[in-house]
C-alpha cells in the first residue's frame, strides 16, 4: 500500500490556533449578546470568567479589571445581562471566547431603543427647545422638592440648602421614585405642586442606579407633567453621567441633587459678604453727603444774614443819621451866631448913628433870626424825609404794613412765582412771627 505525499507545509499548534484567532476576530464583528451568567469566578487580580447561556448553547467570557471597575455594579450567576464583546480564540488552551468590553443588565437594549424613540418623538414636538425653557429665580421665596422621604438624595438636597441659606423654606412633595407606580405618582405630585402655587421652583431629583432604577423618569407621563408645569422645573436625577429624559425637558439639568440644590438657592455667606460691603459703601456715600451739605450750609450762612441781623444794622445806620443831622444844624446855627459877633464888633467899632444902626441892627437880627428859623425848617424838613427814607428801607415796616417774606425750604428768598412748584413747603416771615406754609397752585405774572 502506498502512501500519498502532500506538499501542504505542517504547521505548530499554536500556529493553527493564532490562524484560527485572526479568522475569528476579522470575521465576527464587535456585538451585543444576550445570556444568563454562569459559572462566575472573579481573580484575584480582579478580572472576571464567566460563562453566559441560553437554552441551545453557552460561550466562555472574560472581562478584565479595568472594564469591570467601569460597571459600577457586580454580575454574579443566574443574572441576565448583555454583553458587547469581540470573538476571539485563547491561543494557550484553543478555547472560543468572548472578550466582554462592556455589559448591562438584561433588557436594557429595549429600554435603550425606547428610551431614544421618546427622545425623538418629543424633541420633535419641541419639548426640548431652548426657548421654552424659564429663568430659574435668583431669590426663590420657596423650595419645592418632588422626590421620596426616604431618598438619600433629599437628604443631600436638605442638608445643601441648610448650609446655603437656612432661612429658605423647602416643601417636600413625596413619591415613590422607582417602581412600576412612580411615574403616574411623580406626574401626580408635579400636578398638585403646580397647582398649589406655594414655591418659586421645584426640584425633581433622586440618587443614582442603573437605568432601570432611573426609567421612571424616562417616562413619558412625567416628561409631560414637567412640560406643563407652571412652575419651574430643576431636574437632578442620578450621577453626572446620567442622563434621563426629564433632564432634557426641564428648565435646568442638574449633574446631581446636591447640585440642583445650590443651583436653585442663593449663595447666603456670600450675599452676607456682599451686604456688608455695600451698606459700608452707603455709609461711606451718605457720611461724605452729609459733611458737603455741612460745608455749603456754613458757606451760605456766612454770606446770608438774618433779618434780625439786617433790622439791628438798618436801625444802627439810621441812628447814625439823625446824629449827622443834629449836627449839621449845630454848626450852622454855631457859625450864624459867630458872624453876628463879628458884625457886632464891627460895629462897636465904627461907632455909627447909635439910633439907626439900633434900627438896622433890629432888623438885621430879626432877618437873622427869620433865616435861621428858615433854615432849621429846611433841615427839619431834610431830616423828616431822610428819617422817612430810612424807615421805607426798613424791613420791619414792610412787614408792618402787610407785606411777607417768603423762603424756600434752603433758605433761599423766593423772588417769582416760577421757582415754586405746587407742594412745595414754604418759610413765610410775617411783622410778628413766621409760619411754615405749603404752595397749593403757582401762578405766573402773566397769568
């Protein structure tokens, strides 16, 4: 019997499977598959074997470290999940496996393609838009919180709010926030805090989960119950990477509760900070106010004298006067007197017709005496209407005769009726006493 010679090369195992793994790898694309763990045993080096099944088949898994610590949660067996895995080949043993990049419970690839459908349908309808969306309050005069009693993420929310301002009231508005009745009962309780009107804003928050635990607010229900809140809406809904599709309706999206909480409220150590600075400022502005309006009220009243002062100086000016005028008349009379003494002397002197200058000296001194009485009348007379001039001027006897003085409420002498406005307090000096009046109506002269 003979033997056929091929020429085909031999090949090493680890040749074959390295061929078989690169076949593998280039033909069956990065997939999702869905299965039950089985036989889950996690290294110490902290990278995971498993197996996942369904009823016609199983297939070996690995998962490592690194893409583990991303799950935030820890399969364990009997769990259905979906896995996004490349096919490979483990070259050292030729096991089929799967090398599991990333895996979420079962069923999420159907809340997923839900999830996005909404999304589209009520971004259609313009939900989403911008422009739709309200200014939250800078000083809320209420805090509304729509979230379970017993939800950590209230207690986050509280304790926030306490430490910004303590003052602030917060109504809570509890329901349940997961479950198959949380979305009708979140919807309800939107409703009532709508309706009630008692906040200025509404929190709608709860802690983070997977995206079952957080699909009641994927809800449709509740997108539409916060669109329609007359309130507005601050969504904090579970971690930062969390997204839900109340985050997109609301008026404002929050990474977490702790942060909706100081978005909503105002900082108060910092508004204290800010009050101090400013009412110093005030007091600084109203400080320097008042020492310029110091300044000029000692300017003007070095300038300004007061009637009383004015009437003391008009009166001492008259009776100045009247002493000039005295004396005027004194030396008139005192050199009249003087000039009849010469004539006198003279005539002593010259010795004539005793008889006749007797008679001519007699009319002489009765001319004298017609003229000075004369003259004394024109200064009496000069006196009088000088003394009358003087009293004219006098501010009293204006006031003696009717008239007023009017100021304003600086002080200022009110000279026309322009300058007045209806309303305006006015200072009304009278011959006795003074009066505080108010002006009724203002008249011009043409009027």
């Amino acid at each position: 019997m003979e033997i056929a010679q091929t020429s085909s090369p031999v090949i090493s195992v680890t040749q074959l499977n390295a061929a078989v793994r690169g076949l593998i790898e280039a033909g069956v694309p990065l997939a999702w598959v869905a299965g039950e763990i089985s036989n889950f045993t996690r290294a110490a080096s902290g990278h995971c074997y498993f197996s996942i099944k369904d009823e016609g088949a199983q297939v070996r898994c690995v998962m490592f470290r690194q893409r583990v610590q991303l799950l935030g949660w820890l399969p364990g067996n009997g769990v259905q999940v979906e896995v996004r895995a490349v096919a490979t080949l483990y070259e050292p043993r030729g096991d089929f496996q799967l090398n599991v990049d990333s895996m979420r419970r079962g069923g999420a690839g159907a809340l997923h393609e839900r999830f996005e459908r909404l999304k589209r349908s009520l971004a259609a309808e313009g939900l989403f838009a911008p422009e739709r969306k309200r200014p939250l309050p800078r000083f809320p005069r209420r805090i509304g919180v729509v979230t379970s009693l017993q939800a950590a993420a209230l207690r986050d929310v509280l304790t926030t709010l306490r430490r910004r301002l303590p003052a602030l009231p917060v109504i809570v508005y509890p329901t349940p926030v997961q479950g198959d009745a949380a979305a009708r009962l979140i919807a309800a309780a939107l409703e009532a805090a709508g309706r009630r009107a008692e906040v200025d804003v509404i929190i709608l928050c709860r802690g983070g989960g997977s995206l079952e635990d957080l699909w009641s607010f994927n809800e449709e229900i509740v997108a539409r119950a916060v669109a329609a809140s007359p309130i507005p809406v601050v969504s904090g809904v579970g971690h930062e990477t969390d997204f839900t599709i109340v985050d997109f309706v609301a008026d404002a999206r929050a990474p977490t509760p702790t942060a909706a909480a100081e978005l909503v409220s105002p900082d108060g150590p910092a508004l204290r900070r800010q009050l101090m600075l400013q009412a110093a400022g005030l007091a600084r502005q109203w400080r320097r106010g008042i020492e310029r309006r110091a300044q000029q009220i000692d300017f003007f009243a070095a300038r300004v004298r007061h009637p009383v002062q004015q009437l003391h100086f008009r009166r001492q000016l008259l009776g100045q006067l009247r002493i000039r005028l005295h004396r005027v008349g004194a030396s008139a009379s005192d050199r009249r007197v003087a000039a009849l003494s010469a004539m006198a002397a003279r005539l002593r002197r010259v010795v004539p017709d005793l008889r006749n200058e007797r008679g001519l000296t007699g009319r002489s001194g009765r001319q004298l005496v017609v003229a000075m009485r004369g003259r004394l009348r024109d200064l009496d007379g000069r006196l009088q209407r000088t003394g009358a001039v003087v009293r004219l001027l006098d501010p009293q006897a204006v006031l003696d005769r009717g008239y007023s003085i009017v100021r304003d409420a600086s002080g200022a002498l009110v000279l026309a009726a322009s300058s007045l406005v209806a309303g305006q307090p006015v200072e009304i000096t009278l011959a006795h006493g003074s009066a505080t009046a108010s002006v009724q109506a203002v008249r011009d002269a043409a009027d």
